[in-house]
C-alpha cells in the first residue's frame, strides 16, 4: 500500500470530509468542517510528487505540469471514491481530496426539505443548484438523480468533472461523461447530448459563456437541465447566469430565462451536533410573477418573492438556518455564524456569548 492510500484510508476512518497534501505543511484533515493536523512531518516537492503521482492517471498528470491545476477522481478499493484536486502554491505543490461516498443518499437520509422532491418531479427546464465550493452541491444532485432514477424511465446524462458518484442503471438509462477522458469541454459534451436523445441533463459546472448559452438553449427546447453554480443565493445564481453574457445579449438572455429556469436551490453546509455537517437549504421555485421580475430586471425583488412564497414551497435560507437550529441539528454558534441576517438571530447571541465565557 502506497502512502497517500494510508493517509485516504485514516481519512475514512477519521470520518473526514477532505484530506489536504500540501508541501511545506504536514498534511491535514477537515473533520466536522474544521481543519486538523495530521501528526506527520512537514511535506517537501519530491515526496509529494512520489506520493500523489502513483494515483494520477498519466494524462492528468501531464495536464498537471503543463496547466498547473488538474481535477480526476481516484477510487481506493472497496473503501472509498475521492475528488482529487492538484495546484501549485507558493511554497510548492498541493492537493485536496474530497471523499465521495460510496452510497447515494437520499433526500430524507440527507435531512433535506421534503421540497427538494419537487426537483426531482420537474418536467422539463432549467434547475440550478448553487452554493460555494464543498456546500454539498453534487451530494444534492446525486440524490435527485436517484430518486429520478427509481421513479421514472428516462434517458439521463451526466457531464462531470471529474465524475463523482457512480449511478447503476434502474429505471433509467445513464450515461455518465467526464471532462477530459470522455470529451474535451462541458460545451463540447453538451453539443453531443442534443444528439443523443436525453430526457435529463446534469451539467456539472457552467463556468463560461458557451456552456450556460448551450444549457440554456437545450432547456428551452424541453430537456431537463440541472446545472451547478458557485454563488452564495438563489438571487445571485440568477445574475450570474445573465452577466456572463455581453452587455448587449442580457435582456434576450433575461427573457429567455425567465420562460425555462424552473427552481434555484442555494445551499450551504453547517456543522452538526454530534459530528458530521448537515445542509441549509434556499428554494426559490419559478412562478409567473418572479418570471417577470427576471426579465425586468428586478431579480432584487426576488428576496421578497421568496420570503413569501412558503405555501409554493419557498424557503429563504435563514428561515432554513433557523429550522435546523430549532430541530436541534445544529447549535446557537453554527447558527448565528452563517446567518445573512444576523437581526434575525439576535435572540441566539447571548447563547452564544455563554459559549465563549
């Protein structure tokens, strides 16, 4: 057994979320979302690269030292599937490995809103799922895709980079496609799905104009489309999608939009009493009115949209902090320190000043 397989092998049984490799650090662990250190000496080049090397397969390493940042995903026998990232830093190299978990798991074992099914029940159109890296975002989707898969009968492609999850086929048929082994670009990958009969299309990360552009145009002819951001809410998800545009393309941009974005589900992760991290989740769900407040221009509008929008579904997320908070998932700390509207939570700071004593 090479070294970084004992390092991801303590990682597993540490319950860790991530492993970090760093040179000039000794490595560390994220447990419960806070990091630690692993006791074990600082790390030089040459002992990385001999560490890290023997499980990059050899394109990605050649992409590594060409491009200086690389994403694959490396499978540990029957202990565990891990997101592999490597970059370089100032002192040197880097790597961060994120487990992926061997089992899908459901909505209800995730503890998410019992809404999040109505994701998976959307016919057609355009579904984002957003939140900062390591928010959870892929387990999310990995869950909504099972359901689909144990419910329906439909033809399913997933463009990924790197794939994470492995779906076996149920129902469904799957096709699974990663950026670089399998096709060149998200783009690229999503040109051939239009030609290859899809009911659903998970676009793993819209990152460019060409990407969002061809996400949005196979939505508004009737597929299924769930696609991944990094913003903070529903609101800035929905501005993201119109500012990669030029100036002069917005307001098309803005209209068509409106007429196939379906939901925006914004998640972050909080830690949880007990161990383990739990997610709060934002659901915005597309209704004529917020449609219009999208091609007006007035997404700010959608915060107010939202808040009163419980009885479609709807939840803002410090109303989703709070639950988890009232639920005893989470403590006064965890609750307070990822609110937005920290007023909301004011009756909680003295609870947690107590903490701090």
């Amino acid at each position: 057994m090479n070294k970084i397989d004992r390092f991801l092998r303590l990682m597993n049984d540490r319950g860790a979320s991530d492993f970090h490799l760093t040179v000039g650090r000794p490595p560390m662990l994220r447990v419960s979302g806070e990091i630690e250190r692993v006791h074990y000496r600082t790390i030089k080049e040459v002992e990385w690269e001999e560490m890290i090397k023997v499980i990059t397969p050899p394109a990605r390493w050649e992409d590594f030292r060409r491009e200086g940042d690389v994403d694959f995903a490396y499978q540990l026998g029957d202990v565990a599937r891990f997101r592999v990232n490597l970059f370089r830093q100032h002192r040197g190299s880097g790597a961060v490995m994120r487990i992926i978990p061997s089992r899908i798991m459901s909505i209800e074992q995730l503890v998410l809103p019992q809404q999040v099914r109505k994701l998976a029940e959307i016919e057609s159109g355009l579904v984002l799922v957003t939140g900062p890296t390591g928010s959870g975002k892929s387990t999310t989707l990995a869950a909504i895709i099972d359901f689909i898969n144990s419910s329906r009968k439909y033809h399913i492609i997933t463009l990924e980079d790197p794939i994470e999850f492995i779906h076996p086929h149920r129902n469904c048929v799957i096709h699974q496609r990663e950026i670089g082994p399998h096709v060149e670009s998200f783009a690229e990958a999503l040109k051939a799905a239009a030609r290859e009969d899809p009911d659903v299309i998970l676009v793993g990360e819209m990152r460019d104009l060409e990407t969002v552009s061809m996400a949005l145009d196979a939505a508004g002819k009737g597929t299924l489309v769930y696609g991944t951001l990094h913003t903070n809410n529903a609101v800035k998800a929905i501005d993201r999608m119109v500012n990669v545009f030029p100036a002069e393309e917005q307001d098309g941009v803005r209209f068509l939009l409106a007429d196939c974005l379906q939901a925006v589900i914004a998640q972050q992760l909080l830690p949880k009493i007990g161990g383990g991290q739990i997610a709060a989740v934002e659901l915005l769900f597309c209704s004529s009115s917020i449609g219009a407040m999208i091609r007006e221009a007035k997404t700010s509008q959608i915060v107010s949209a939202i808040q009163i929008g419980v009885k479609e579904g709807m939840m803002e997320m410090d109303t989703a902090i709070r639950r988890l908070y009232e639920d005893g998932f989470v403590d006064a700390r965890a609750a307070y320190d990822k609110s937005i509207n920290k007023e909301m939570f004011k009756d909680l700071v003295e609870e947690v000043e107590g903490e701090t004593d």
